[in-house]
C-alpha cells in the first residue's frame, strides 16, 4: 500500500500516519507482517523521495488461511481516511520500469499551470465517476508549496547586505543544514544542525522578522 499526504507535510507527521496504519492492519487476522518505508513512494527503485510519503508492504498468511482475498482487503485498507492502493507482486515488474506505472495514465500538456491544473482536476473527477475505477490520482494537485523571497537590493545595500549573504542567512535557518557531526565512542553519531526550530519557521511573518 502506498500513503500519500498532502504537499509540504513533514516526515514526522508522515512517520505517525504510517504507524497508525500499521497498528490498524496488524490487527487483521490475515496480516502476517508490516513493513513501513516513510519517505519513499511507490514503485521502488524510482519511487518519489518526498517526505509526504509512505510505503507500507503487508505479508498476508497462506490463503488457505483466511477468509478474505487480497482484494478485499485492499478496498477495507481505503476505508482507514488515508489514500492508499495495491500492488500485487505480479505486477511489481512493472514498477521497477521507469516510465510504467498503473495501467491507465492521462497526461495533459500546455503553458498555462493554471490551466492545466483545472482540466486535470476535471478529467480525474469524470474517471473517479468511471464504475469500476479506483485509486485515481491527480498529479496536478501535488504542487510543492513554495516561498518566494525578493530582496529590495536598495535596502539591503543601505544595510551592508548582499543579496548572496541574505540568500544565505534564509538557507541556514530555514534549510537547517548540517554543520558537524558529534559521535562519542562506541555510537554511530549525531548531525548537528543550525536553523530554526519547526515552529519559528511556521509562519511567513515570522520569516519576515529574521535578524543577520
């Protein structure tokens, strides 16, 4: 099954839906194991690497041992409130292929996003409404959130700033960057990072107020 959040969710809140999934489906009498890889999307090797999302396999036990086929279990998965689909292991060749994912794929091409995004998000609504159709996803809607910073050059330079220097200051405390590493013996170590904790960097305004 793979978990898909919304854009610009963090890992740790990823890293908590992926675990409250696993509890719900361990708790099947069918599951055998669970094995969660939070980060990594689906279709393996050339899985999206975002932290938004979540790859979780399920082992199931013999089917002679239970009562449910992997179908239905597939569709009681989707009623958690987390998007999800399946892969079934005669199509994980498929997924190791860039290029080939589902077996249906529409693509919409043009120079105005705006545009496009509203024609992708009809064109999934009339899938969705196809019978027979499940795990729709509309690519268009998975757009990273995004601040644009613009430096009144003027004003920095009245200051003593630089461009490169500003565009420096917001790289360290946004990006938090690795700065050393601290490994006592007989560990493997911890980063050091620089930046602004999670809640100091919440906000736009809060951007706005940065000191050099």
């Amino acid at each position: 099954m793979n978990i898909e959040d919304a854009p610009g969710t963090t890992l740790e809140v990823t890293d908590a839906a992926a675990r409250r999934v696993e509890q719900q489906i361990l708790a099947w009498p069918e599951a055998k194991t669970v094995f969660s890889s939070v980060g990594v999307g689906a279709a393996g090797l050339f899985a999206p690497r975002e932290a938004r999302f979540a790859r979780i396999d399920v082992q199931l036990v013999d089917r002679s041992e239970r009562r449910r086929t992997s179908s239905e279990l597939t569709e009681t998965a989707r009623l958690l409130g987390i998007r999800a689909s399946r892969s079934d292991r005669d199509s994980l060749v498929q997924s190791f292929v860039p290029g080939i994912g589902p077996p249906i794929q529409f693509r919409i091409e043009g120079d105005q996003p705006a545009v496009l995004a509203s024609l992708a998000n009809q064109m999934a609504e009339i899938v969705r409404n196809v019978p027979g159709t499940a795990d729709v996803h509309n690519g268009a809607a998975a757009a990273q959130p995004e601040l644009v910073v613009h430096i009144d050059r003027q004003r920095a330079a009245d200051v003593g700033l630089t461009p490169a220097s500003v565009a420096g200051l917001l790289r360290t405390e946004l990006a938090a960057p690795t700065v050393s590493t601290f490994r006592p013996a007989g560990t493997t170590g911890w980063d050091l990072t620089v930046g602004l904790s999670p809640g100091e960097r919440a906000a736009i305004e809060q951007v706005a107020e940065l000191r050099s």
